[in-house]
C-alpha cells in the first residue's frame, strides 16, 4: 500500500468551511468505506486547518492522491487556503 497525507489550510473560524463541513465529511465517509482513509480531522489549535490520511494501491502517485481528493468538496468549492499533498511512509504503525 502507498499512504498519502494530505494537510488542507484553512482559518480556523471560516465559516465556508463550517457551512460545508457535513458533505466534506459524506466524501471522507465514503472513502472510509471504501478502505481508503485511513485517518482525518482538524488541528485543534488557533492556525486551523486539517490532515487527512489516506492510502492507494502500491503504485499510486501523488497525481493519483490528487485527483482522488480533488473530489473533495472544500476543494471543489474552492474554500481551501492551500492544499499540500505528499507520499507517507508509515514506518512504525498501527495500520493494518
């Protein structure tokens, strides 16, 4: 498996972002199900923002992360601040 993680910027009181919260979150529910997501959600300090964790086949690129995520609402809608995309290696993990 390839992991990515993927740190979306944002302010933390965006109110574009709290409006369209629920259908990012139906996006990440259905990669969840899917076996994709591995992990996700917003720092919790005053700069905002958020990573999200995901894993592709062993071949996946950082394109592919990409072009997954930008079906991502917030990124759709344009409401990110900024969007860095990198591969992962998990060298001590929990994941399965």
């Amino acid at each position: 498996m390839s992991f990515f993680a993927i740190f979306y910027d944002y302010p933390a009181d965006s109110h574009l972002i709290a409006e369209n919260r629920p259908v990012h979150r139906e996006f990440l529910a259905k990669l969840k199900e899917e076996g994709i997501l591995v992990g996700s959600g917003p720092f919790l300090d005053e700069n905002g923002g958020a990573l999200i964790i995901i894993r592709l086949n062993e071949n996946a690129t950082v394109a592919d992360a990409e072009q997954l995520m930008n079906a991502d609402p917030f990124h759709r809608l344009g409401i990110l601040a900024g969007r860095v995309i990198r591969k992962w290696n998990p060298v001590l993990n929990i994941f399965s």
